[in-house]
C-alpha cells in the first residue's frame, strides 16, 4: 500500500500549486496529478454539479490505485469534501481545513479575510472550518471572480490586476483584517499584488503548503510513507487535450509539463 | 413542422443576446434555449470536446422538436457548425456566417478585426468566413479572455474594462482596421466601452442581429414559419441549477428569466 501514489485532482490548472508542494515536501512520494479542463472552472457551479464531478475524478484516482486523494480546489473541497470521504476507502484531504488552521495560528487580533472563488464563498466552509478552531474572530469574505482569468493570462502583476484588487479587497480591509486567506488555488500567483494592496500589516495564507504539511502528517500516522524513493517524475491527465494545460500550468508548477494524457470522465 | 419551436444553445448566458435578437426579429415564434452552464465556457476548451458538448446540446434540442438549431455560441459555431449540419436533419444555424457577412457590408476599407474567445480566434473560423466573401482584405484577430468574466460580473463600464480593451484592441487599432466583430455572444455587453476605446471610426458588428435576420431568412425560405403566433414565453434549458443563469443572464435578455429547467446532457 505504501508504495502506492499520492493523487491530487483539481478542475484544471490550480491545483499545481498543491502538487508543487507536495513534491517539495515529499520529495520521495509518487504523485498522480488530474485536472478536469473540459469541464472547469467549478468555482461558478453548483453544489450538486460540483459534487458530481469530484466523485467522477476520486473515482478515476481510485482506478490509479492511489493511497490517498487530495482535493486540490477549494471549491471542491468546500462542498465536496465530506460526501468524498465518505465514500472512499483512503484518506481524503481537502485544501480549506490546513488553510483555516494556518489563518487562525498567524492571526493576532482575529479579523480574517477570506476570497475566492463564488462557489468556495457561497459554500462558506471556510468560515465553518475557522470557527470550529475559535468562536470569537471576525471573518469576512469575499468572491473574486476576475483574479482566476487574470492568473491565467500572466496579468498577476499588470495593472488590471491592482485595480481589480483594490475593488475586492476594499470592503475586507474597511474591516481591519490583519490575516487573508487567499481561498483559491489561483491566488498564490498574484501575492505580490495582493501584498501590495492589503499592506505589509495583512498575514496572506496559502493554503497549499499547509495542505502538504497535512498531507505528510497523515501518511506518517498512517504508515503509508514510501519505503524506497520513488523513480517517478509526476503523471499528468487531463479531461480535454493538453495543449493549454501545458502552456498555462508550467507558472503555477514552477517547472515544464510533460507526460500529460487525456482522460474522459463523463 | 411550422408550428415547431426555433431551438437556440449555448454554454451559458451569452446566446441570450441571440435569443433577444430573435424575439425582436421573430415575435410569432415560439423558442427553447439550453445553456451548458455545467461545463461553460466552452472558449478555453479544445475543438474535439466542444464538438462532443455541442452534439449532445443538439440532441436535446431535437428531443424537444425544433424546426431549427441556432448555434448561439461563437466557439461551437466556429469548430461545430458543419459537423452538426451533417448529423441533424433540420437547419444549423451559427453566428459566424451572418457576422462575417456583416462585417464586408460595412467595412469601407477591408480592414476588419476580430475579437474573441481563445477557442473561437484558434479556430480562424471569421477569417475563413470573411475570405469566402472578399478576399483581398486585410483580416487581424485577438483573443479577449477578461471579456467575459468583465460582462458577467457587471463591470462592463468599470475602469477595469476600459483597460483591458486598452489593452486588448491595441495591437488592431496598430493595424488601423475601419470594422470590428465582436466575435463572442458576451461582448455586446462592453459596446460602449468598446466603442470608446476604438474610436467613433471603427464599425462594431454584433453577430446576433445578423443571426437573427438569418434565421428569418432560412424558415421563410423552407416555409417553416408560424401560422399562428406563439403564445407560449421562451423555455430555458439549463444543465446546472438556475440560480447564477437567472441572476447574470437578465443583462444579456433584457428582460427578467423565469420557467428555467435543469436537465442533464452528460
């Protein structure tokens, strides 16, 4: 079981921000990687649609005879996360849990931020997550529906993108936010920006570190850490062909793509 | 047959501005429009797996009896059309043609620029188009990726759209180009903005007044049109839940959306 793959899913390109951490953090792990890229974003969709393609994409990972699932996409992990692990039988670890811990670990006065994606903010689980770690904070969210488009096209440091900051985050920093929780696998590309705007006062959290951290404690409580380092680089499947997932994915790996096949999920 | 619905599809909320057009042009008709808000945008998908979506939208539509398919998406208009023309045994309608044709109306110089989504400007479907037409003018295409979240979340007229378009338009404006389709259902929404960073000399062509006059052709044509005036409102078709349909896609109608259905196309 051990020697099995670690698999992290996403609906598209994001999520490499939670692989490029896992690889840092567990270097000696194989790692299966799926992106859903016909079907993304699910930052936009339903609960019930949502729920529906994370199960279709645990249920692939499962076929890759993973050990464990990591759910990759805030949104998913916000509405999806529950229902997943109670219905496969490995670990299933979501990216909103890790985050929420890490806000309220570096928070001083207990005023958090939280943005992303409409669906993540709808589903208010990171509030949930948060509260259930301390009553009394102040959180307030916000979607942010321009930053995952902006992050794409390579705007992350344009101008466009200050200004759409400025727009968003207005009404968390009129609250006095000393932390924010950038609640979309997006959102780490465009820090330097986001820094800029909230000020140097405001504690930003990326959440895929602190999910690799969760990632390592669980297979060490578990026993399921590798024996022998794997020889591996990454596997790579997508739901549409790869082209773009290439071009696009290689700033949020911090490396070059290669070994991407295309997979059907529906 | 005559008495048949027009059926209308898109990825999501964009056709409706087809759809508008449609009212406008032909108030006796009666009209089914699916939006696959499941798996929208269609823009930032390969040709394969637009096509695919497009023929399952195409089978529903058919399930509901059209007299005729408007494809009131510019992506699947432009690496579908035919592929739906050769499968289904009613008029298929896009909104590429009708544009383009537009386009060579009112250029005075040849000089015409596309805007569109990623999927619609790889296609070169528009340059195909006008070239049919004319052929010695002089053609230059952009991909606009920001346009659409710009439209839907209501910013059409912020200072954020505007430089975007800045941005966007500019090396076309380089060109000197005297007309500019608006190749993507969601840009009539940003015209004003458009309009002032082109400058009053530059034409904008919005395809779904065109695909409209189209369709009034075709059914007139084939004797297809209504004996008696429908009295039935339009049926919407959605393959997520309604609610983000009905709350973005009444800027697109112009009116207010009710009777919206879920149903399942994958």
């Amino acid at each position: 079981m051990s020697e099995r793959a670690v698999g992290v899913f996403d609906s598209g390109v994001g999520g490499l921000t939670v692989l490029r951490a896992l690889r840092h953090c567990l270097p000696d792990e194989d790692l299966v990687y799926l992106g859903d890229t016909a079907r993304v974003p699910y930052g936009t969709k339903s609960a019930p649609t949502v729920r529906r393609y994370a199960v279709e994409a645990a249920h692939f990972l499962m076929e890759q005879r993973v050990k464990l699932i990591v759910v990759a996409c805030n949104t998913a992990s916000a509405v999806a996360l529950e229902y997943l692990a109670e219905r496969f039988p490995v670990p299933v670890v979501g990216v909103i849990e890790p985050g929420a811990r890490r806000a309220l670990e570096v928070s001083q006065q207990g005023r958090i931020g939280v943005i992303g994606t409409e669906g993540t903010v709808r589903s208010q689980a990171y509030e949930k997550a948060i509260r259930q770690g301390r009553a009394d904070v102040s959180i307030s969210a916000a979607a942010c529906p321009l930053f995952v488009p902006l992050a794409e096209e390579g705007w992350a440091d344009h101008e466009i993108a200050r200004i759409a900051a400025q727009e968003y985050l207005a009404p968390l920093l009129s609250q006095g936010i000393d932390t924010l929780v950038l609640g979309c696998t997006h959102y780490p590309l465009l820090k330097k920006t986001l820094q800029k705007v909230a000020g140097s006062s405001v504690k930003l959290i990326d959440s895929a570190e602190e999910t690799a951290k969760t990632v390592a404690t669980l297979l060490q409580r578990d026993d399921l850490r590798r024996r022998q380092p794997s020889q591996e680089p990454p596997r790579f499947f997508v739901t549409d062909i790869p082209d773009r997932f290439e071009k696009v994915g290689g700033a949020f790996l911090g490396d070059t793509l290669d070994r991407v096949t295309t997979i059907s999920l529906d």
